[in-house]
C-alpha cells in the first residue's frame, strides 16, 4: 500500500480540487478556478477550515446569496465554454436549498459546476439540528435531495473515505462534453472535520481529457449523402458549436457551398453577425431574414442544438413536409430530436472531415441569403430610430394599451424611449469586444434578434432556464473568466428587483461589471402574453394599491452600494452614459426608463402556450382557437 496522508475530508477534497486539469486541443490547465462560498454552519468549519489553513491556487470568493454566486459559477464556466468551473459550497437547509435554481440553470444549459452544500450529521446525535428539515417518512431526506432533479451527478458522502469515489466521479461528469451539468457533493456537516487516512495516490495530478469524439465512417457517409440531395440546406448552429469552437469550418463550409447559418441563443457568436451568410437568431425570438430561410430549407443541419421550443417555433419553423434534419452533437440523446439523422460526435471534428466530401457543392439559395439578410438589416434600423408621439403611437406590441395609457406610463416614468432604441444605441456605443448577457424577460428576445455581436464568443444569453436573476450575478461571473474586457449585463426591473446581490460581490473585489437596467415598471413580457392571449392585465404591471405606475430609483439603490450610477432617457444620454461608464473602474449601473410595448415583436414564428380551453372571455376563446389552428400545422412530436 502506498504512503498516507491524515487530512479531514473537506482537506481532502480542498486538495483533491487543486490537483484537477483539463487537456483540450493540447493544453493544459487547471479545472478549478476557485470557490463561491457562503459561510453557515453546515461548511465553515469543515470546507472553511481547510481552505483557511491551505486554498492552493483556489480563488475564494465570498458570495452574497446562494443562488448569486451559484448563477456567477455557471455563466463564469459558460464563458469559458465549460473548460474551467468555480465551485460553491454552501451551508446546509436553506443555504444549499437556495442552490435548486441555479442548479436547473446549469443543467438545462449542460454547464458544469461543483455544488458543495453542506449535509446533516452522518452520526445523527444533535439531530434534528438547526435548519434540519425532519422529514417524518424518512430520516434519510434532507434539503439535499431536492437537488438531485437538477443535477447530473449526486451525490452525499457521508464517510470521509467515500469522498474519492465520489469526486472521481463528478470530475468524470463534468468534464464529459456529452455529459457535462452540474454536480452534487454534499458532505454531512461532522464528517466535513472528520480525519482519515488517504492514500496519497488520490492528490495525484490528474488530467481530464476533452477529447474530439470524432464520427464513424457510416455517420460521414450518410451525412455527406443528404446534404448532396438537398436543395436548400440550412445550418442551425448551436451551443455545441460554440463550445466545439467550430467558427472557422463553419464559416468555410457556409461560404464554399452557400449555407445560412440561423442560430439558437446559446449558438449566437459562435460565428460574427458581420459574416455575410449569417442570418442571426432563429424561432420564436429569430429574426425575420433566419425564420423565413428555415421555412424554404429542405435539410437542417443541427449543430449541437436541444431543438427547444423558443428555437423551432413550437415545431411550426420549418417545412416538415419536405425538410429532412441532419443532427451533430456529442449527445445522443440530442441528436434523437425531429428524427433525425445522427451523427454523434465532436462538431468541429465532424464538420472538418465533411468538407472534403462536399467538394463541388453548391446550394440553391443563390441570392436568397444576401437579400434576407438585407431586409432584416433594414428592419433592424427602422427598430433603431422608434419615435414616440402623444397622440397616434403605434408601438411593436400592437393593440394592447391605449394612447392614453401609453402616455400615462410617459409621464410617470418621464420618458419616450423605446427598448428597441436604447438597446440599438448601446449596440453602437459599446467597444465591439465587450461581452454581453442577459437570461430573462423581454430582453433575450430583443438581443437575440437585433444585438450584433462583432466578434465571437461575446454574447452570453442563458435562455435554457430563463432564470430571472441570472444577469447580474452571471456577469461577474463573465468578468471573472475575461477581466480584460468590459462586460455589460442587460438586466429588466423586474429581473433586477429578483436577484442583484453579486452587484455587490463585483464591488467588493474590484470586478467591474456594467449593468444595463431596463425599466418598464413592470414584468412587461408576461404581460404581453397574457394580452396577447385574451387576458387583460393582470398582476404584471408595478402599480400601486391605488393604481399609480411606480418609478423607483433604481440608480440609487446601486449608488448605496458603491456603483456609478447613471439615470437616462433618451438615446443621446444613454450613449453618453456608455462612454463615461467606460473610464470607471467601479462597477456601474445605467437605468433607463423604457415605455412598454416597445420590444421586439413576432416574426413568422409562434409559440405553443397553455391557453385555457374554456372561459368566459371571447378574446380568451379567440386566442385559444387561434392556437389550436397553429397547433394542427405544429409537428406532433
Ligand atoms: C426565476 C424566474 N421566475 C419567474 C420567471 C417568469 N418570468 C419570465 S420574464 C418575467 C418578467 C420579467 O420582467 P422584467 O425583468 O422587468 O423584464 P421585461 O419583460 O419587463 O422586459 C417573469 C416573471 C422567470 N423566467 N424566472
Ligand atoms: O415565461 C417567460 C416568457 C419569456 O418571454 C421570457 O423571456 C422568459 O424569461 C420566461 O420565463
Ligand atoms: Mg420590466
């Protein structure tokens, strides 16, 4: 046997995280970052001890909520495109409960993060401790087990000794392109301090490898087959791409043989929105030039896309009738989606060895792309230069508040700028490089169809989860994978008010990231889909008991904290804004007051909604009418 090493488990595993690196593309580099912490006593003396006494390289950082810092670990190893992660630990009951929702936003992403909370005791002599939830059919279930839907790999390690078992397996998960998520480890709070003797062969440098799954000649063939048959191929590029660090074949493949790109949000800025024959988002929150392509194309090459709704319209965005899907990802189970054709492999690696089939190839979309693509830049301009007028505004959002309540919120918000505007003017004022982010609200699909990001990998929108509370926290977490550059988070009021506790972790350590806070007064998006569907308006405006609109300072709430705070309402402010927040050092916060119903609307897309079958309402039985119309077009499956 070989020599031991006396270590508690939270040593152990403190030790264990220093020696992990991951070899891709052949580099090497450490996986772990550092740590998110917040202290309780479910982990500070356990996971806090350990690192006091030795952190190694670990950077740790102190959070400020659970789900904060947990949401700036998944976009921090987003951004990274999942070759490096933070890890969290958390106290027990509601510290590691406050993880579940950052724990989906990983999963439904395929992020990989460590999550560390803390666990009750193994010996079960205190119980039921503080924060214990005593569960009465079982004394086995703690607040833990709530994380076990949203992880990909749990686990609870209730003897030092299990510890190496389990985290040669989360290491494995994580570090797995197919398998990649979140992990569980919790640790019962004693067994964190307990001592035993590891082998030292476990503190080992290891290396992960991210290896190119590379494609099977039948895979090759068969691909090469379809996209020789078709007419109108399509490429829908998604995150898989991205993180395969696909640009350039890409690029080679659509200019050579003449293929759109469309892309999923996760795929945006894999590829520039500058390159000619990118057509930008597609699906529910596409843009016109990207849906209308994918309605004529006869082939969809999915690349490294789950198909969601938002992406392929409720099943509506293509022409099922005729269009055959070809679906490279390195899951399999993803690549089952539309039945399609698999290839289950590594994007890159795949499109590198299809290029030399293809010679000779070319699609008949002829001038089709140019000309798409033309037409959404005009609209997109139209979008940049929205004017409102007192007496006759025809916003994006038709038909749903009248002028007067229009000029209502104008007032009380004292504005008359459009979203579409402001975000079109913050386009253009910002250094092409910075990255941007955003999850929720009405603000994804407004990126998604008119933000233009110059140059790769510097759009970061989560819209797996939608997890309000994601942008603020997500961008310090984008800050700290690429501190060089400026990070802007475009962030709703109601977002805002959610969940912007890691503003104040970005302060504290000198992370400058630049909020971008929207205000509607109101969760204006919902709003649009319950209007849209027959509702009225109901529970989604900020109004007062006595039916005012509210307008809260928001700029203040960031200026007590520390932030340089900006308050604008017109384009020509906010682009002065952009400029002075640029000289800052400090994080920044710029509000502006937008007026409702001035994001994007709908392109040639739809989405499936719960609509109610039956009500009093005729607009509500309309709107459900109208849906199942839709829904009889809609592939079933
Ligand atoms: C954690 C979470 N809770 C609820 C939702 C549902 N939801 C989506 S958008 C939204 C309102 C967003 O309001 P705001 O941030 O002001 O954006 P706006 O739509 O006004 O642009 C809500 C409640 C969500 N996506 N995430
Ligand atoms: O319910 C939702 C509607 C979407 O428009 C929005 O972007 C998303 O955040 C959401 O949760
Ligand atoms: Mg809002």
């Amino acid at each position: 046997m070989g020599k031991k090493i006396r270590l508690t488990t939270a040593q152990a595993l403190v030790k264990f995280l220093n020696q992990q690196y991951i070899h891709v593309d052949g580099e090497e580099f450490p996986f772990v970052e550092g740590v998110f912490n917040i202290f309780g006593h479910g982990n500070v003396l356990g996971i806090g001890q350990a690192l006091e006494q030795e952190a190694g390289h670990l950077k740790v950082i102190q959070g400020k909520n659970e789900q904060g810092m947990a949401l700036a670990a998944v976009a921090y190893s987003k951004q990274m495109l999942r070759r490096k992660i933070y890890a969290v630990t958390t106290s027990v009951g509601p510290g590691s409960a406050n993880l579940v929702t950052a724990a989906g936003t990983a999963l439904a992403n395929n992020i990989p993060v460590l999550f560390l909370p803390g666990d009750t005791f193994a010996t079960r002599q205190p119980d039921p401790v503080l924060q214990q939830v005593e569960q009465e059919y079982s004394a086995a279930i703690t607040t833990n087990d709530a994380l076990k839907p949203v992880s990909r790999y749990w686990d609870r390690v209730t003897r030092p000794e299990q510890l190496m078992s389990s985290l040669i397996r989360a290491f494995e998960v994580m570090t797995n392109s197919a398998t990649a998520g979140p992990v569980t480890v919790a640790i019962s709070q004693d067994v964190e301090g307990e001592a035993y003797d590891y082998d030292e062969a476990f503190f080992k440098k290891r290396v992960h490898y991210l290896d190119r799954k590379a494609p099977v000649e039948r895979e090759i063939q068969g691909a090469v087959e379809l996209i020789k048959a078709s007419k109108k191929p399509l490429i829908l590029v998604g995150g898989g791409a991205k993180y395969s660090g696909a640009r350039e074949i890409l690029m080679e493949l659509s200019k050579k043989h003449h293929i759109p790109l469309v892309e999923t949000q996760a795929g945006k800025s894999t590829v520039e929105a500058t390159f000619k024959n990118n057509l930008g988002g597609m699906g529910v929150t596409g843009t016109l030039s990207a849906n209308k392509a994918a309605k004529q194309a006869d082939l969809i090459i999915g690349i490294g896309t789950r198909y969601t709704d938002f992406a392929t319209s409720s099943k509506t965005a293509f022409d099922f009738d005729q269009a055959k899907f070809l679906n490279i990802n390195v899951s399999r189970m993803q690549s089952y989606k539309l039945d399609a054709f698999q290839v289950v492999a590594d994007a890159k690696t795949t499109l590198e060895q299809l290029a030399p089939l293809l010679e000779g190839y070319v699609s008949e979309f002829g001038d089709i792309i140019s000309e798409l693509k033309a037409e959404w830049l005009n609209e997109r301009s139209r979008l940049a230069n929205v004017e409102f007028k007192r007496e006759s505004f025809d916003p994006e959002i038709k038909g749903h508040f009248s002028q007067e309540v229009l000029n209502e919120y104008a007032d009380a918000l004292g504005t008359e700028l459009a979203q579409t505007t402001a975000l079109l003017a913050v386009n253009e004022a910002v250094d092409p490089d910075s990255n941007v982010i955003t999850s929720a609200g009405s603000l994804p699909g407004d990126m998604q169809r008119i933000w233009n990001p110059a140059v790769p990998n510097t759009y970061s929108v989560e819209y797996g989860y939608s997890c309000m509370g994601y942008e603020i926290s997500g961008a310090l977490g984008i800050k700290l994978a690429e501190p060089e550059k400026e990070v802007y988070s475009f962030v709703g009021d109601g977002s805002f008010l959610m969940l912007h506790s890691e503003l104040v972790t970005s302060i504290q350590y000198n992370q400058k990231i630049n909020v971008v806070l929207f205000d509607n007064s109101g969760f204006g998006c919902i709003n649009n889909l319950q209007m849209g569907n027959g509702m009225g308006t109901y529970f989604t405006e900020f109004r007062t008991h006595d039916n005012q609109i509210m307008n809260i300072d928001y700029a203040k709430v960031a200026e007590g904290y520390g932030a340089k705070v900006y308050r604008v309402n017109t384009a020509s402010e906010l682009k002065a804004a952009i400029e002075d927040a640029k000289k800052q050092t400090v994080s920044t916060l710029i509000e502006i007051k937008v007026l409702p119903k001035t994001m994007t609307e709908g392109y040639e897309n739809w989405w499936h909604v719960g609509n109610a079958e039956v009500s009093e309402s005729p607009s509500i039985q309309k709107a459900y009418e109208e849906n199942s119309k839709m829904l009889e077009k809609a592939k079933q499956y």
